[in-house]
C-alpha cells in the first residue's frame, strides 16, 4: 500500500510526464503537496522508487521515469500510449475487508500481510500485499484487522523484536499506554508507545536506546492498535 501523500505524488508526476515529456522539478512537487521542505520530497520519491513505481536515470536532470502505476490510477491516455503496468494494489479503501478467509477447522483467520512497519528510525510502511498469516479468531475480536512484519528494534522490552509479524485492529484513536502504527506528517510510519503529553503526542520507544518523539497533534494519525503478535523460531 502507498500512503496517501505517495499516491499523490505518483499521480502529479505522471500527469507531468504525460503532458510535458518530462518529470516536474522538486520545487514544483512540493509546492503541488504542499510541503514545506525538499527533504520530504526525497523521502517520498525514495520510497516510490524502492517499490518499483519510479525510476531515476543517471546523468539527466529530472529525469524520472514512471515504471507501473496502482490500478486505480491507471487512466485512458495511459492505456493509449500502451503503458500495461501489472496489477499493483493501490490506497487500501476504507472499506476493503481484512478478513478474507475463515479456516473454519483451526478457528484461524487469514490476514493480509501488508509490508514492514519500523520499529526504530520510522521507515514507509506500507506496500502491496506480500502474503497472508494465519491468526486465531480470538486475538481479533471486532472490527478489521491486517497484519505487518517489525522492522527494528526499538520496541524490544516491549517483547516486540525484529521479523515478528503484529497483529493491527484499525482505528484512527488511541488511548495512553497503547502501542499503535502511527502514520507521522503522511510521510512515514511507525510502531510505538502513544502518549499525549502536555499538548504534544509522544511516540515512546520500548528499548533505551531510541528518544521518544514529541509531535504535534496534527503532525500524527493513528492508523491502528496492536492486539497480537506472532513469531516464528
């Protein structure tokens, strides 16, 4: 999955290459979302590349190269100019269930594993799909859920360690105390403690050697709880 500002992105650079033959400069991406710096430009055309949706070409300015689009985002000039990217999941829609598929033998549900959450210096989140776990059907309770693999270890007193797989119940709100996926300023996301702390939201670490993060209210989103995890040996 991209994240919104991602998508975005993708979008403004591909209607650019498509008018003008050439990809916009850095200037014009971050006035078109609205950014304050460059550096959050460079993050996200770093994430877009390490996904496989954009290409840079060595030894030419601006020069960014569009190699698949999300399906959603695939237009009729697109089609036109022959441009058959594959199948990419796009944006999860508020509505896509997670829970597709009840192994009525085990009581088990198959979840979706939707990438890598950081557990340490915040990285993207998010892709498509990889594959899917097995998850009991009483860790779930209500609500939809997905699953993503840690990344790091930033949460390890926690018992959280690097390569398990967490369990997330989506939600937007959170309570102090909860370990959550926090989505910071639509550029990257992270696995931490939340606190709010004299006006500010904290995002806590669960190993010393990690500083906590205070951010505005408005700079964080909540994008889920953590309500299991499964490790393999």
């Amino acid at each position: 999955m991209l994240t919104k500002k991602q998508l975005d992105l993708l979008d403004f650079i591909n209607k650019r290459v498509q008018r003008d033959g050439v990809s916009p400069s850095f200037d014009e991406m971050k006035e078109a979302l609205d950014l304050r710096s460059k550096s959050g430009i460079h993050r996200l055309i770093t994430a877009l590349e390490e996904r496989g949706f954009i290409r840079r070409l060595a030894h030419r300015a601006r020069a960014l190269e569009i190699v698949k689009l999300p399906d959603a985002m695939i237009d009729g000039a697109a089609r036109k100019a022959g441009f058959t990217p594959r199948v990419i999941a796009g944006d999860r829609p508020a509505t896509t269930p997670r829970a597709a598929l009840t192994v009525e033998a085990t009581g088990a549900v198959e979840l979706p594993v939707m990438g890598r959450i950081a557990a340490g210096v915040p990285i993207e989140a998010i892709s498509e799909v990889s594959h899917s776990v097995a998850v009991p059907q009483s860790m779930l309770g209500a609500g939809e859920h997905y699953a993503l693999e840690v990344k790091g270890d930033s949460m390890i007193e926690a018992g959280i360690n690097d390569g398990d797989i967490v369990v997330i119940r989506e939600t937007n709100t959170a309570s102090n105390g909860d370990i959550v996926v926090a989505l910071v300023e639509d550029l990257e996301a992270t696995l931490k403690r939340f606190r709010r702390q004299n006006g500010m939201i904290a995002l806590e670490a669960a190993n010393p050697l990690y500083e906590t993060r205070l951010l505005r209210d408005d700079q964080v989103k909540v994008q889920g709880r953590l309500v299991g995890l499964i490790r393999t040996y």
